[in-house]
C-alpha cells in the first residue's frame, strides 16, 4: 500500500515538473520574441509614421538619350516631399545616385522626427531637383539642388551635390580628370575662380573674405561639386562657404575661354569632335532637370511647321511699346517670391508657365501670384518633350497640370508653353490652348549671370517681345531689378501675353 501511494506521488511530482518545464520554456520563447519584436509590433518605425500617405513613382524619357527621369512624391501633411532624379542604363550611376536621394531622405525624416519630439505640430518640406548640363564631348552633368524647409524655423537649407556621367561608356570624371590631376593647373583653377568671384556682382556684398581664401585653395575638394558646358565650368560651393546672407549656396561661372588650355583633351573645345546634339537648357528635372529632365527651354523653328510657326511666334506691331515677361518651371519657395517682390515694385505684371508637380506643392504661392494679377500658364507637369510621348501621356501632362492650377485657384488656364520650346502635330492637336513660344531667350539657365540677363534684353528687346527666364535661379532674382529699370527706362510696358495677343492688330 505504500509502495503504491510512493509510485502516485512519483508519477505526480513527474507530471508537475514536466508541466513546469513546459510552461517556462514557452514563457521563454515568448519573452524572446516580444524582446525582439516587441517595439515594432507596439510602436511602428517612427519613419514610417511621418509617411503614411502611398508614395508615387513615375518615370519617364528625359530630352538626352539613354537617360530617363524617375519622379517621387508623398503628399503627406506632415512630411511631404518631391524627388526628381535621372536613371541611365548603367547600374554604377543609378546605384550612386539612388544612394544620395536616399540619404538626402533619410535625413530629412530624421530631422522631421526630432522636431516632432520637441513640438507635435512642426511640419517640414523637401524638394529635390536636378538640371542636366551636356557637354560637346558627350559627358552629362546632372547637378542636384535638395532644399529642405520646416515650419518652426524661417530658414531652410539648401544642397548642391554634382554627379558625371559618359552615357554611353558609364564612366564617371571628376574635377581631376578635367585638369588632368595635374596641381599645377589646379592652382591656375583656383586663381580664375577667385578671379570670378570677385567679378560677380550678385556677390560682391556677401564675400567672407577670411574665409574665401579657405575654401577656393587649390585642393581638388574644395572644386568637387562642377559642372561642365561649352561655354563655361560652373563652380557650386557650400552655403556659408564664400558668402553669407545668400538664398542659397553661392554659383560661380568661369568663362571656358580662361581655362581651355588647363583642360584635359577630351574636354578641349578644339579636340572635342562629333559634339552631340542637346537642348539649349539646363534641368531641376523636381528636379530641378530642377523637377524633370531640364527647368530650361530651346525653341527650334524645325520643331514648328507652316502656318502654325507664325502662329506660335512671338507677336510683333503691337500697339505701343509692350513687353511679356514670362517666367518658366516655377513656383520656386523662395525664388519665386522675390520675383513677386521685384515685379511688384515696378508695377510689372507677368506671365508664370508652371509644372504642376510644383503647384501642388507651392499653392499659396500659386495664389499669391493669382491675387498680384500675374498670368498663370501651364508647362505641363513633369517637364517632358511632349514629342517624344504618346498622345495619352500627352494629355496627361497637360490636362494634369490645368487641372490642379484650377482646383488651387479657381482659375482656368488661358496659355501653354511646352518644354524645350518642342511641339509636332500631336502636341497642338491635344493642348487646346495657345502655345506661347518667346524671341528674347535671356539663357538664366545656363549662365546664372545676373549681368549677362540685361546684356542679352539690350541685345534682343522690341516692342513685342516675349522674355524666358526661369524663376528657380537666385542669379534670375538678382539681375530682375536691373531688368525691368532699363525697360521702364525705355518705355515699355510690362503685360501678359494674353494682353500682348488683345494688343495684336
């Protein structure tokens, strides 16, 4: 009888103990787990709460061959932002620059995130563009400008960042391989660009001279972010670098003429040879190729045939002495804003051919142009060759971008300009708006020469004539003042070019 209530309380003891196994080995388990994953189950990636709204991605063919333009956008309250950037058929390239739009990104929301511990409501807004710069060898420069901004601070922060490409080999080249990697040309380099500092007038109160000396010393990376062009290497430095109280990071341009003998002989204007054929613009592609594949525009008379040619062109014998002044890829956050100042200033009206991928990012300035009387254009949304798309994403470029411009304001749009100044039988036949060309192409995209933009007006202006430039270049903002004096001074009259057309006998 003991031996069996001895096995009961055995089997019991083994039962229990068992049971106790089981019972901390799953609490074990289950602790892991929780430990592990117990932070994203309870508390979502904090990234991902600032974009909770579904990201966009578009992509479409660039103006250069083998270059396509991939477009983001979150329209989050919070967090939102718009991301332009080229992808080519090398995966180097595409690798580098996915890598700097992601960095670019990841910093913004980190920034968004902080600001957010410290104050709920701050909000923030990133716009990333890019221009591409071709030169006659065949190279492309694609030169970014990211520019961030939030709500409990008055001033954002601008970044020039420069990538190069041979589209059809996939090599990159940096400053050195344009000198040759040789120190002595280096230091000529560094003498040419103070040179043009100090010929810049845009600069010329902004200048830390302590500091000028620092970061324009012949060392390869102060020169690292360039571009190149026929006509000039374009220098973009640091904000706060050079100079102080800028909107945005000081752009400095040497004649090509001042330092074609340093240059390697790939990118000698005479050794160059085959030079390809490219739009006479630069791009913030958003962009920004500010925002698309090129913020610029070339009129070409091939483009326009017969009877529409004359119909398109810039109208002349108007009565009195008239002038449009017409702004392209805008709105800009503040470019376009000191643009309103100075046009307010003179009494000016003007006409402001916009992407819609900007007005739906920029609408209160949008209004703010509306209430000024400003004439509001469209040109299209991404900054496409029409040419080069089917009729279907023709109308949606078009038809996009007049459809926003209306929900913000109320108001239909009257006028269309297309990229590049390209049109063919598709593109009239689907706007059903007048297509607005010009005849002054001030070239602000090229140059970002605030003197150069009244030397080219005194050069070209009429009665009549319809004026480009651009309202994403500072150097556009700087050189308006001195523009519109000298037309005033000359009695013209600034008006839309729907007042220009009412004007035509």
């Amino acid at each position: 009888m003991n031996r069996k209530r001895q096995n009961a309380r055995s089997v019991w003891i083994d039962i229990t103990f068992s049971t106790a196994i089981v019972l901390l080995t799953v609490s074990a388990i289950l602790l892991v787990f929780m430990t592990e994953n117990g932070s994203t189950a309870s508390q979502p990636d904090e990234k991902e709460t600032t974009s909770s709204i579904p990201v966009e991605t578009e992509q479409i063919d660039s103006n250069y061959p083998g270059i396509k333009i991939i477009t983001k956008t979150s329209n989050d309250k919070n967090a939102p932002y718009a991301i332009q950037y080229p992808q080519s058929i090398h995966t180097i390239f595409n690798t580098e620059v996915k890598n700097y739009i992601e960095e670019v990104q990841d910093r913004y929301l980190e920034t968004i995130i902080e600001k957010k511990r410290l104050d709920e409501k701050t909000s923030g807004e990133l716009n990333v563009s890019y221009e591409t710069l071709p030169h006659a060898s065949g190279n492309y420069s694609f030169v970014f400008l990211n520019s961030s901004s939030f709500s409990d601070s008055e001033s954002g922060k601008m970044e020039i960042r420069s990538f190069h490409l041979n589209p059809e080999t996939g090599e990159s080249f940096s400053i050195r391989d344009l000198f040759a990697g040789d120190s002595n040309r280096l230091q000529t380099l560094a003498s040419s660009v103070r040179r043009a500092i100090q010929k810049d007038d845009s600069l010329q109160e902004h200048i830390i001279e302590d500091a000028l000396e620092k970061y324009t010393e012949p060392r390869w990376m102060n020169y690292r972010n360039f571009a190149i062009t026929d006509d000039a290497l374009i220098i973009y430095f640091d904000e706060n670098t050079i100079a102080d109280r800028l909107v945005g990071p000081p752009i400095v341009s040497v004649p090509i003429d001042a330092i074609d003998e340093l240059l390697a002989s790939a990118f000698k204007p005479e050794d160059v040879e085959d030079a390809i054929e490219s739009p006479n613009q630069g791009s913030m592609d958003s962009s920004n190729e500010e925002q698309n594949d090129g913020h610029s525009d070339k009129s070409t008379e091939s483009d326009i045939e017969g009877d529409e040619q004359s119909k398109d062109s810039p109208l002349e014998g108007t009565v009195g002495k008239k002038v449009a002044l017409t702004f392209d890829d805008g709105p800009d956050p503040k470019v376009t804003r000191q643009i309103l100042e100075i046009l307010q200033k003179h009494d000016a009206k003007a006409t402001f051919f916009m992407l819609g991928s900007r007005v739906e990012y920029y609408s209160d300035i949008v209004n703010e142009m509306k209430e000024a009387g400003h004439e509001l254009g469209n040109h299209t949304w991404n900054h496409a060759d029409l040419t080069k798309l089917s009729p279907e994403r023709i109308a949606k470029e078009i038809d996009k971008t007049s459809a926003i411009i209306e929900d913000v304001t109320g108001q239909k749009v009257e006028a269309f300009r297309p990229p590049y100044g390209a049109v063919n039988d598709a593109v009239h036949n689907i706007t059903g708006l007048p297509i607005v060309l010009w005849d002054v192409d001030t070239q602000d995209w090229k140059y970002r020469d605030s003197a150069r933009i009244l030397q080219v007006v005194k050069e070209n202006v009429k009665d009549g004539s319809i004026i480009l430039m651009h309202d994403i270049h500072q150097s556009t903002a700087d050189g308006l003042d001195a523009v519109l004096t000298y037309l005033k001074n000359e009695g013209f009259e600034f008006v839309t070019v729907k007042e220009l057309e009412e004007t035509t006998p």
